[in-house]
C-alpha cells in the first residue's frame, strides 16, 4: 500500500469540507464525512507534529562551530 501523503490528504480533508458545507447533505452522510475529515485532520496534524520536529536551522556559534536551534527559536531571533 502506498504511503499517504500530506498534500494529498489535504486535499482530501477540502474536500469533505466543501461537501459538509453543502446543506443538502444528508445528516447520515454528514456525520460520515465528519468522521472522516476527523481522522484525516489528525493525520495532517501528526505530520506537521513530525515535520516541526525535524525542522532544525543550523546557526554557527559564537566559536565558529556549528549548532542546531529549534525552528521556534530561531524564528524569536
């Protein structure tokens, strides 16, 4: 089985979305597709987690090495 991808899925949770805001959307299929924009939200969510993590911007030091520093911090500078 292929491996999910975040922009596909993405795409996939528009597209509940859209279909939600449609208000002649049964309510059986409205909680259907709710459920499943549920599941594919934490996907998107688990990835960004995950990205966010390994997102590191290496900086030099004050010695001249090289230092990793978190995305957020390096985003306060």
């Amino acid at each position: 089985m292929a491996k999910k991808k975040f922009e596909d899925t993405l795409l996939e949770l528009e597209k509940i979305v859209q279909r939600l805001e449609d208000p002649d959307v049964p309510l059986d299929e409205a909680v259907a597709l709710f459920e499943d924009g549920i599941k594919l939200s934490r996907f998107c969510s688990q990835k960004l987690d995950e990205v966010e993590k390994r997102v590191d911007l290496l900086v030099k030091d004050e010695s001249g090495g090289i230092a990793t520093r978190c995305f957020d911090e390096a985003d306060q500078l």
